[in-house]
C-alpha cells in the first residue's frame, strides 16, 4: 500500500508552511518550536515530501520551501529515518524530477543530493543509472530536472564517483555528458559542461581518458550564443592549464586569443572567469613563452577591467563623501577574526614568510565588495604577471599609466592609481626611475576630492613605502606620513580605513625612521580614538599595535605613555567583558610593556578562564585565542622577564587545558606559548613535561597543518632545553615527525619545523634518531637548505652531523643532498663548519679520489664552486 497523507494533518503541516514565510519573529518563532514537535513524528518528513512533489495546485514557494525543510531534515535526522520513510521520499523524487517547474525541480534535485551525500549514493544503486537514463528523455523537463540533479551530485560527491567503491560510474557518465554539449537547449548544455567540469582537479581516469574529446567539444561551443556556456567553457580552460597544460600547448595561441575576447565580454560573470586564466597562467612555467607575443593586447584589457562599474560606485555609495559622522550598522562590521599564531622561519632572499601578507592586507580598498569580483581579479592578474614579466611589462604599461594616471574622470584616474599599485611588486626596481615624478603625485592625489580616489591613493602609496623609506626622509617620507596622518583623520569612513592600513604598513617599513615624529603621529592617532566609529577603530588599533612592533622601546617615554594610555583606559572602561573590540585593543597595550596597568589585564584574562571555563564555545573562543597569543607575545617580547608573571599565575595549568581543546585554533596557540614559555623560562615549563609530551605527540597529525606546524616547533624547543633528559619521550614523536616530512605536499612551514625538530631531537638523543636517517635525510635536506642561517638551522644541522657520526651508512645513498644543504649556509658558526668539513672530508677519503671526481661530477656548478671554496673538497 502507498502511504497516503491524513487530510487534517495535510492542512496542519501546510498552515505551517504558510506561517513560516511570515516576516513576524514571534511567527517565526513559534514555527520553529511547532517543527522540532512534529519531527517527533517520523511520518512528517512523508507529508513534507507530498506537499513538495503532489501538491500541483499549490503555490511554488510554498512546496519548494517543504522540500527545503525535508532537507534541512535529511541532513541531521536521516539516519533515524524508517526504512518505509526513506524509501517513499527517494520514490518520490526520481518520480517527479522532471516536475513542470524549475523551482520545484531544482529544489528535488538539492534533495536527492542531500540524500545521496548521506551515504546513500552505496545504498541507492538505481539512483544514477536512472537519472542517466532520464537524460535521453523526450520531454525537456525530464531531461533537464535529472542533469540539475546530476550535477549537484558530481559537486557535492566528485572523489566517491571516480572510486570503485560505486564500481566507477564515471566510465558510462562522462561520455554521456560530452554527448550532450551538443544539446540544443543552452540550459542542458551548461548543465553537461559543468558537471564534467567536477572531474578535471581530480584527473578522474574516465576524463583523462577522454580528454581529447572533451577539448575538442569545448572549442565547439567557444563562441556559444549563452553566458551560462561561456562561463563553464572557460571555467573548464582555467582548471585544464592547472592539470593538462601539456594537452592545451598545440592550441595555446587560439586560447589566448580567445580569452583575451572572453575576458571583455559583455557578462561580467563570463569575464571573471575568463580573466581566472591569466592567473592561473601566470603560475605555469610556459607563461613567459606563450604571453610575451600578447602583452600588448593583454595588460590595456587587464587595465580595463578595473575600472569601477556603475553598480559598483552604487553599492560604494561613490557620491557620498562625508559620513564619519554616521555610526555603523553591526552588519557592516566584518567579524575581525583573530588569526592564531603560526610560528614561521625566514627565508634566504625574502623579507619574511613567502605569502605571509595575506590576501587581504594586500587588497585594495573595496571591502564593501568583499566577493571576488573582475575590478580585484584584473588587479590580482595584473599584479602576477607583473611578477613574472618585470621589466619587459613595462613599455606596454607606460603608455596605459600615463593616460589612466592625468584623466580628468576620476573613475579612470582612480583605476589607474590601482595599477600603478598592482605593478608595485614585480616592477618595482624598473619603477624607481618614475618614481620621484609619480610619489608627489600620489601625494597630491591624497587630496583628491573624490574619496575612492583618496583611498585607493593610499593603498598604492603603501606598495609603494619600501621605496619612499629607502630616500632621505625629507624628500618623500615627510610628505608622505603628513599627508597619510591627515587622511587618518579624513570625513569619510573608507578613506579613514585605507589611510589606517597604509600607515600600519608605512609603520613596517620605516620602523625607528618614525621615532622624531612620535609625538606627531601619536597626536594623530589619539585624535581619531574620539573621531572615528566602530569599525574603523579596529583598524586604528591595528595601527597602534603596529607602531608599537615598529619603533620598540622608543615609544617606552612616559610623556607617549601618557598621551596613549588615557584614551585605551577609557575605552577599557566602555567594553562589555564580550566585546569583540577587546582583542585588537587587548594585543596592542600589551606592547606598551612598562604601563602599570599590564598585570590588571592578564589577571583578568586568566581570571575569567578559571571561573567560566565552559562558558566559552566558538567562536567565542577567539578571546582565548587572543588570551594565548597575547601571553606568547609577552613571553617572546620579555623574555626571561616574563617569569615574574607565571609564577604569579597557574598558567601551566590553564594551558595544559587549552592544548587539549576542541578547536583547533587554541591548540594551536597553546603550542605556540608553550614553546615561547620553554624558551623564556623553561624552569616552570619543566615539572610538566611528561604530560605535554603526549598531547604534542597526539597533534602531530597534518590534517590541522597550523596545529601540527606549532605542536612540531614546540617539541624542538623542549628538546633543546631538555637535553639527554628527552630520550624518554623520542619514541612518542618521532615516527610521526618521520612520516610528516616524507608525506607530499606538505606545506614548506610544516616540513622547514618537522626538519628542524628531527635535527634538534637528534642532537641531544643521536643514538635514539641516527638509525631513522635514510628514512627523512633526503627531505630533511631539500627541506632546509633555503632556510636564512640562524640559531634553529644551526642546532638542527649540529643534530644532523652527530647523527652520521652515529651511523655514517644511513646518508650515503643521498650524500649529493647532504652536500647541497651544507652548501646553503652563508656563514656557519666556526665549530659547526669544522664538523661539516670532518662529514665531506671523511666521506672523500673513504670513497678514494677517483669515485669523488665521479660523484662531484653530478653537481651542478655552483655547489661544486661552493664546497671547493669553503671546504676545499
């Protein structure tokens, strides 16, 4: 017998469907309270179902939004679902898959998704045997309503479909998508793009197998008459130059020119994605070959396309030039997430971390279009290949510049000035010879009467602080910090923001450059505490912080204390304990290490942690990640000072308890204060040491790559304070550490600190490590052999070369490594050299003359230079 609904409990569920489109809270409310009763029933979901594919006479929001809540419903009570119950609701949806309306049969196709994603792909066999069927149906709904619903199952289960755990359906599915690119309907053809587009990241072996089919097929549809196919084409072209460019390079020059068209296309949707390609071009070895021939077209489209559109200059309320007065709406304030400690080395060559600024800071200025958009990914592209190409960029961009730069509307000057900041990085040394023409007129642009124009000015100025700081101070750093400080204090919101955030990065670049002008800038700063709104005294505490790091003990004067500490006590005082407000204001007294007040405010942190401990789920945990970074940054900026405050407080205790924590982002500042406090004042650290030990052990799992990042250089700082006393807990680590270092693509941070950790274990417990070495010494090598020389590659390298004098077999097959690495130091510490020379020295005597020559025949010519110079070999 079909299950049938009881016609008053029809109409029941149905009133609280139409109830539940009520605007009214309390409606809304009490529809909330009226469903989780009824999902008491297990038959409800059946009456949802009904309504959803039955139900023809009713409205479409109404059987959509049932639909929707049978959802919500599959995704977190499925597996209590009856037997009976599942059964009649996946009847139902490939029943009428190819309802009459697209709303209901996309609303169909999100639950058959929903379903399948439960597991249920193993246990549904006829599901995609069916839906495949039904796409050689004559009835365009049919056929349209199951593509909707096979592509939202490739989206949401492409890894599942390419393994033999269904018996590989992509073998029949693919070339059954690719017959129908050729469907008359655009909708059906976007649908088949799109659904082979899930497969190619993952180099299903069905796509790779039909590749060139599937390439020949988009070019067919290349000039296709619908956006929607235009879009998936070149979507498909981007993630095809990232996993088979080599099938791509006979037709490259076609491509080029094509996306080059695509990337002007009339659909901005269809332009973004044609404009991914030059990003993702940029990336690929051959970018230099197969673009040289096009720049000249390429850098005035790029250009092009990051002007502001009309849209845009609405939504950024373009015209309104004054609102400082205006307060914020809470929606518009970007939770200001705390990003945890991520303890990080320097490279040879680089001015820190590769990628350390994040995407953000090195935006421009259009937050209110926080979503990706063509203005930011011309920029982005632009920015890439400036990177790539440097100087041969420049005589195509001259001529785009100096028209963009001296237009008299300011919407094309305004998207010049972000070009000129877009090029910043890679033409920056070509650029010197403008730049004392273009930084006064930046200068002046800062004055500009349009506000996106001023803002946009001070993002570009900010690429541009590494060059100003490195003239004498009076000819562009002066004038610089002047008129930034002025704009600190502009009448609009979003130039205040961009003129903050380029102060903080002018604050990095100049350091004690800045101290003759504290007074002046403190001056500054502490006027906008009173001038500025919500959201952009979150930006000024950024700034504060940051001239704190960049200036150090000069701000400790008490007439700066005195100016800045009145104005942070004040808005201590106004913050609710749960004010997000807290963090950037919190991380940036704690600079201000001789103000008084410093102990009041760890207490209270410590305090609030002691007596609430379960109060604080995410995301409120960001306080206690703040809380821990915080203390890390006192104990790294104290050092041995900061006992004075642990002993005080039971913070081994509390942090022991933060190392065990759910989220991941506490333990990962945990570990980070862990190894700060083993540095500073490892006395107290000590007595717990056999409890840390397992817990760092159990977070050495890649999957968290920051944890494990932090828990690893954690447990080289113990091992280095511990000495032979470490040998007890080698064992608990140092397997995984061996496994994390050969695991491929593991990030560089994480494999520099497991490397680093494995030479530090090794050089207090040699006879414990030695044996491992042929299992991690050539990753070992290749891993820090672009480290900078400093005190951890010093100490890992000492751990390295005791551990050949253990067990000298265990490198040979991977000397040339070895070698390379030891090659990579510029200037090792005496005695560190000597045993280097003692390794090379002693491996060429034993191999004899002859077989040396042959070996060092495979170097290549800078090492050979290199080792002959320092080590005479």
């Amino acid at each position: 017998m079909e299950w049938q609904p009881d016609e008053q409990g029809l109409q029941q569920v149905l009133h609280l469907l139409k109830d539940s489109q009520s605007p009214n809270t309390a409606t809304q409310r009490a529809v909330q309270e009226k469903l989780e009763q009824l999902n008491q029933f297990p038959d409800f979901n059946n009456y949802l179902i009904f309504v959803l594919t039955r139900l023809k006479t009713e409205d479409e929001p109404t059987r959509s939004l049932s639909g929707l809540i049978l959802k919500n419903n599959v995704k977190v009570h499925y597996q209590n679902f009856p037997p009976a119950v599942a059964h009649f609701i996946k009847q139902e949806c490939l029943n009428n898959i190819g309802d009459p309306s697209p709303l209901i049969r996309a609303t169909i196709g999100i639950l058959i998704t929903t379903i399948s994603t439960k597991g249920e792909l193993q246990t549904w066999p006829e599901l995609l045997p069916q839906l495949c069927n039904m796409l050689d149906s004559e009835d365009y709904n049919i056929c349209e309503g199951s593509f909707g619903a096979l592509q939202k199952i490739c989206e949401d289960s492409s890894e599942l479909l390419d393994s033999d755990a269904l018996n590989r359906p992509l073998n029949i599915m693919i070339p059954k998508f690719l017959q129908f690119f050729k469907h008359c309907s655009p909708k059906i053809r976007s649908h088949a793009v799109a659904c082979v587009n899930q497969f190619i990241i993952g180099r299903a072996q069905a796509l790779m197998d039909n590749i060139d089919t599937f390439i020949e097929s988009l070019f067919a549809l290349a000039a296709d008459e619908d956006s929607e196919v235009r879009k998936n084409v070149c979507r498909a072209l981007v993630m095809l130059l990232e996993v088979r460019v080599d099938r791509l390079i006979p037709h490259m020059r076609s491509i080029v020119e094509y996306m080059l068209q695509r990337t002007q296309d009339p659909d901005e949707n269809v332009a973004l994605e044609a404009c991914e390609f030059w990003l993702t071009l940029a990336e690929q070895p051959i970018c230099k070959d197969v673009l040289s021939g096009h720049l000249a077209q390429l850098v005035p489209v790029l250009a092009n396309g990051m002007k502001y559109s009309e849209i845009d200059i609405i939504l950024l309320k373009g015209d309104v030039e004054e609102d400082e007065a205006v307060p914020d709406n809470e929606q518009d304030i970007k939770p200001r997430f705390h990003k945890s400690r991520t303890v990080t080395l320097r490279h040879e060559g680089d001015e820190g971390e590769e990628g350390e600024e994040s995407e953000d800071d090195d935006d421009d200025d259009d937050d209110s279009l926080s979503d990706w958009n063509l203005r930011k990914c011309s920029a982005a592209a632009l920015d890439v290949l400036a990177n790539v190409f440097r100087d041969e960029l420049l005589p195509h961009l001259l001529p785009v510049l100096k028209e963009l730069l001296f237009h008299p509307d300011w919407v094309v000057k305004e998207s010049g000035i972000l070009v000129l900041g877009a090029i910043a990085e890679g033409c920056m040394q070509d650029m010197a010879p403008y730049l004392p023409e273009l930084i006064p007129h930046l200068i002046q642009c800062l004055c500009d009467k349009k506000a996106l124009v001023r803002s946009i000015t001070c993002w570009t100025l900010s690429r541009y602080a590494h060059w100003v700081v490195s003239q004498p101070p009076d000819s562009y750093l002066k004038p610089l910090m002047t008129e930034l400080l002025k704009r600190i204090l502009d009448s609009n919101k979003r130039v205040q923001e961009a003129a903050c955030s380029a102060f903080a990065t002018l604050e990095e670049e100049a350091c004690t450059e800045l101290v003759p002008y504290l007074s002046f800038i403190l001056d500054t700063l502490v006027f906008a505490f009173n001038k500025y709104q919500h959201k952009n005294l979150l930006i000024l505490y950024d700034a504060i912080g940051t001239l704190a790091d960049s200036v150090g003990h000069h701000l400790n004067q008490p007439e700066y204390i005195q100016k800045l500490m009145p104005p942070l006590i004040q808005k201590w005082n106004e913050l609710k304990d749960e004010d997000k407000d807290l963090f950037p204001l919190l991380e940036h007294v704690v600079v201000l290490i001789h103000s008084p007040d410093l102990d009041v405010f760890f207490l209270f942190l410590l305090q609030m942690y002691n007596q609430h401990p379960d109060q604080y789920e995410a995301p409120d945990k960001d306080f206690m990640i703040v809380a821990l970074d915080l203390l890390s940054g006192l104990a790294e900026g104290l050092g041995g000072h900061v006992e004075r405050l642990v002993t005080r407080s039971n913070i081994m205790t509390l942090l022991f308890q933060c190392m065990q924590d759910t989220m991941p982002e506490v333990r990962q500042s945990s570990f980070a204060l862990l190894g700060d406090l083993t540095k500073a004042c490892f006395l107290h650290v000590k007595p717990c040491i056999a409890e840390l030990m397992p817990v760092l052990g159990l977070n050495l799992n890649p999957e968290f790559i920051s944890v494990c990042n932090n828990a690893t250089w954690a447990i080289g700082e113990i091992a280095m304070q511990m000495g032979m006393e470490m040998q007890p807990f080698v064992a608990l680590v140092l397997n995984n550490l061996v496994e994390i270092i050969n695991r491929p693509n593991t990030p560089k941070t994480l494999l520099e600190n497991t490397a680093i950790t494995i030479g530090r274990l090794g050089c207090v417990c040699p006879q414990e490590v030695a044996p491992m070495l042929p299992q991690f010494i050539r990753p070992w090598c290749t891993s820090l052999r672009n480290i900078r020389d400093n005190e951890e590659k010093d100490s890992a390298f000492r751990g390295i070369c005791v551990m050949i004098g253990v067990n000298p077999g265990g490198v040979v097959q991977d000397f040339i490594f070895f070698c390379d690495a030891v090659a990579s130091w510029v200037n090792p510490n005496d005695d560190l050299r000597d045993m280097f020379y003692k390794i090379l020295h002693g491996f060429k005597d034993q191999v004899g003359e002859d077989n040396w020559q042959q070996f060092s025949e495979q170097f290549p010519p800078l090492l050979k230079e290199r080792l002959s110079a320092c080590y005479g070999v």
